[in-house]
C-alpha cells in the first residue's frame, strides 16, 4: 500500500511513551497526540515496550522513565533498544536516577509536557 503524503505534510513519527504512572503517561502521550502527524504508543513496563518493539519493529523516539517495574528498567530498555535499533532516538527520564545501564543523559522530573512533546517530535523528524 502506497500512501500518498499532501505537500509540505510531514510523514507520521512514532512515539514510545513508557512510563508507570498512569497520569503522567497520559499527559505526556495526550500532550503528543496533539500535535500533528503523531503516533503515540503507551507501555507501562519497559517489557511491554520491548515486546512492542520486537513485534512491531522501531519506532522513531522510545521516551522511558527509568524506575519502572517489571524485569527490566527503563534504563536497560533504552540501551537494549540503541544497541538493537540504532536509529531509534532515545530519550530517559527520571526523578531519582540510579541506573548503570544508561550513559547517556537523563531528563529530570518534572518536566513541562508541551515543551518536552515539542522536543520529542522534532528530535523523531530529525534524520540520522
């Protein structure tokens, strides 16, 4: 199926949302979906964000908390994911951040939704 795109519409970007808590995944995920051109995917266990992905393929921008329950962290899920999907962008949150997994940088909670959303989906139109 070929879909045809108007000009000067971007093409549709992916969003991960994994986060536990339900009224900050909801407000992160609502903030996104508001914007144009958006697909947005929640997950509450970074597992369910890795099965997402290893059923479904990448996405363009994985957004975890890091303090998640389940076997995996979001930490280790982000690096899992840059290690498997490269061009995926990842982008890790957290309050208390006390991961190993993770070497790259954190994003403090709390965090201003519009401002972030508006990040996180220029960071998924980037190439390379």
């Amino acid at each position: 199926m070929v879909k045809l795109e108007h000009a000067g519409e971007a093409p549709a970007v992916t969003i991960l949302v994994v986060e536990d808590e339900f009224f900050i995944r909801m407000d992160i995920a609502d903030t996104l979906r508001e914007k144009p051109g958006v697909i947005v995917i929640e997950a509450r266990t970074a597992d369910d964000g890795w099965e997402y992905i290893a059923t479904n393929g990448p996405v363009d921008v994985l957004f975890t908390d890091h303090r998640l329950p389940g076997f995996m962290t979001g930490s280790q899920l982000a690096a899992r994911v840059s290690q498997e999907y490269p061009m995926t962008k990842v982008v890790v949150t957290s309050a208390h951040f006390d991961g190993t997994e993770w070497t790259g940088p954190v994003l403090d909670k709390p965090y201003d939704s519009n401002k972030i959303a508006a990040n996180l989906v220029e960071l998924a139109r980037k190439k390379g």
